[in-house]
C-alpha cells in the first residue's frame, strides 16, 4: 500500500527519476518513486552515456555495473560521406572515464532499478499522478492506483515525467520553444559497417543526417531525419538512409533489424526549474534534438545533483533558501546543451550548396586545431559543464564553488 506521506514524491521512473531515488536513499530521506507503467523499458533508446555524466554518477554505485555491461569508445567523427571532417579522440579527455559509454537505455535503467532494490527501495508501477497541488506547508498529490484515488501530502514533489509533464503543467511555467520539421528514425540493426566498430559516426550529407553508433552486442545504433518517417520501418528504410547518407566507395549492409521507433523532436527550455515545492527535471525541464546524444545525459545528472540538494535541505545541511541552486547550476546547463544539439542539428540539415561547401571548409580548419577540437570533445562529454553538475559545499567543507557564470533570473510567466 502506498503511505499517505512522505518527504519528497518523484513522479516519472525513467532514467532521472531513478537516480534521484537512489540519491535519496542513500542521503537516508523518505520518498516515493511512482510510474503509471507497468515495466521499465523494454526497448534501447537513449544510448550513449558520457563522461561527466558518470562522473556525477561515482557517488551512486553504478559505474561499476554500468561499466561492465557497455562498449566503451575512444572516437567519434563527423562525416560528409567517405570525407571525415572532423575527428575527435575521447581517450585524452581528463576524466576517470575517457571513451563514450554506448550502453542501451533498457540496460542503464536495469542498473539503476537494481541499485534502489540493493538500498531497499522500490518502484511503485501502475500508480498515476492525475492531479497537484500545494500550498506553503507541502503539497498534494492525487494518484490512481487499482482504479482508486487517493491523495499523498508530501514535502516537496518532483516531476521526472517527461515532456508532457502534469507536473510542469501543473506549476504554470512556460515550456519555451518549438518542434523540429520533420521526424526522427532510430532503430538498432545488424550491418556490414565499413567504418568499423571503433567510431560514433555523425554524417552529414544533403539528404538529413544520419548518426551510427556500435553497440555493446555488436549491432549498431541509426538515428537519422526523415521528412515524414513510415509508421513501420523496414530493413529496406534503414538502408535507403545509408544508401543515401554514408560511405560511397564502400558501401553499408543492412543484415537485419531488431528495433525501432520513429518520433518528433522539439528544443523546448522551462523558464524555472521550480516553483515553490514543485521541482522539474529531465524531459520534463529540457527537450531538444539527439545529436550529440546529451538529452539523457542532462537528465541524469539534474537527477544527481537535486538529489544531493534536497537531501541536505531534508537532513538539516542546508538551508531551504539553497533550494534555488538547482535552478542555477541546472537551467544553464541544458541551455548550452539545447544551443549544442541545435547547432549540431542545423548543420546537419544544411542542404544549400553554398552552406554545406562553408560548413565543411569550417569543420576542415577547427580538425588542424587540437586546442578547438579538445574543446568540442569537452563539450561533447559534458566536463566543460562540470561546474554547473556539483553543489557547492557545504559550510566549513572543502569541495566545489558556485559557478562562475550563474545564469540570470529567469523571467516567469505564471499561467492564471
């Protein structure tokens, strides 16, 4: 049975959702962890974990775990055709963990789910939030669960629910931005792949993009844009987009497929992280396009540090007036990562000539540059960041400063 209390609620028990719970149980706060499906997921999806990201995610007991059920990659490459115009070495990043981690969604949410199990915690599945509310002693949830409603008053509440998210809605803030043109293929295939099992391979080519990415069980990641992608994708589509896109002189095989989705993409930023009890995270604060494989990512390390934030508030650490730290740690973050993944997307999608041929030339030079490339990877795998992911600390600790570049006060616009 659910209690009717707790101290924080997370609504949403994906990736962000998770790792907030671990976070908090291991700061030893009650809270509860619901989800309105039945299982986990069950398909890949998000598929690449970077280096900062499991920097922040140390402190939570996964790497290990994660570590040993991925395939760790020290090169990505952006491509026009058989050209490589740029080529990144992520084995000189400064970090514990120089690659690109390539470990199917499915599979990090396995890890994760496992971890709350050791710390003796659960999921509660098939338990919908349908309604919130608060006032300045807590707030109220009104969940169904077994076709029963039933209120749970809690501390604070936590949307970890996606872009739809009630509870976004249910705090007024604006959702700011707009969706991409055109649709998103991603599936995972076999393939007779001439560029081999060593690289993140992003082409650009006049026809859309198209990433490919090997994955731990020797099949590979394809995600790639498509005017209007089929409601069921075919072996035959995934290889018209590489027909179309990737190498020439050697061409891809597709051998087989073993799933996909197609979606649409939006580069949407929340003008608040929170209003009053109500916190928001992952895809519930930030969407944008997957170039650059960073929307989980950001997710999950809002999870980590909100969750070291309202374990101190809760244990008396800290003030409740720090609870705005997590705005300005987070919300410039996924700022630089929307600006990121748009400028990556908008390249990619280039199909004037006289573009495409600058677009080149400027992807060329920065490739004779180690000092801009170094900077991309940084970029790329999340440490240039790496201020806006840890608190500061805690009086009479030594640890991390406030960020040199808070961002500014968002302006918000409460809906009536």
């Amino acid at each position: 049975m659910l209690p009717e209390t707790t101290e924080v609620l997370i609504i949403g028990a994906g990736p962000t959702g998770m790792a907030l719970s671990i976070a908090l149980h291991q700061a030893g706060v009650d809270h509860l962890l619901i989800d309105k499906l039945a299982h986990g997921l069950q398909t890949s999806r998000a598929g690449v974990i970077h280096a900062q990201t499991l920097e922040s995610l140390e402190p939570l007991g996964v790497t290990q775990r994660l570590s040993a059920l991925s395939v760790k990659l020290e090169d990505f490459a952006i491509r026009d055709r058989d050209r490589a115009l740029l080529k990144l070495d992520f084995s000189k990043l400064p970090s514990k963990h120089p690659y690109l981690m390539m470990l199917p969604q499915n599979l990090t949410e396995q890890v994760f789910g496992e971890r709350i199990a050791a710390l003796g915690g659960s999921i509660h599945r098939e338990v919908e939030a349908v309604a919130v509310a608060q006032d300045r002693d807590g707030a109220r949830v009104t969940v169904v669960e077994n076709g029963q409603e039933k209120i749970i008053s809690a501390r604070y509440v936590v949307g970890a629910d996606g872009m739809h998210s009630l509870v976004r809605k249910s705090t007024g803030i604006e959702f700011d931005g707009a969706a991409y043109d055109g649709s998103f293929v991603l599936a995972d295939v076999r393939l007779d792949w001439p560029v081999g099992p060593t690289e993140v391979s992003l082409f650009f080519a006049p026809a859309g993009l198209v990433v490919v990415a090997p994955l731990p069980d020797g099949s590979y990641r394809v995600v790639a844009t498509m005017d209007e992608a089929p409601e069921r994708i075919e072996v035959a589509d995934i290889q018209a987009l590489l027909d179309s896109r990737g190498p020439i002189t050697k061409r891809a095989r597709v051998l087989s497929l073993g799933w996909s989705s197609r979606f649409r993409v939006h580069h949407r930023l929340v003008r608040a992280y929170r209003k009053d009890r109500l916190f928001l995270m992952g895809d519930a604060a930030h969407v944008h396009s997957p170039a650059g494989g960073q929307g989980m990512n950001t997710g999950i390390i809002d999870a980590v540090v909100l969750g070291q934030l309202l374990g101190d508030v809760v244990n008396g650490m800290r003030p409740e007036t720090e609870l705005d730290l997590y705005e300005k740690l987070r919300r410039p973050a996924a700022q630089e990562v929307l600006d990121l993944a748009g400028r990556m997307t908008e390249m990619a999608l280039a199909r004037n000539p006289v573009k495409r041929f600058l677009r080149n030339l400027a992807l060329s030079v920065v490739n004779l540059s180690p000092f801009l490339k170094r900077r991309i990877a940084l970029k790329l795998s999340g440490l240039s960041r790496a201020p806006l992911a840890r608190l500061p600390a805690l009086a009479g600790e030594p640890g991390s400063v406030v960020p040199t570049k808070p961002a500014a006060k968002p302006n918000l616009k409460l809906a009536a």
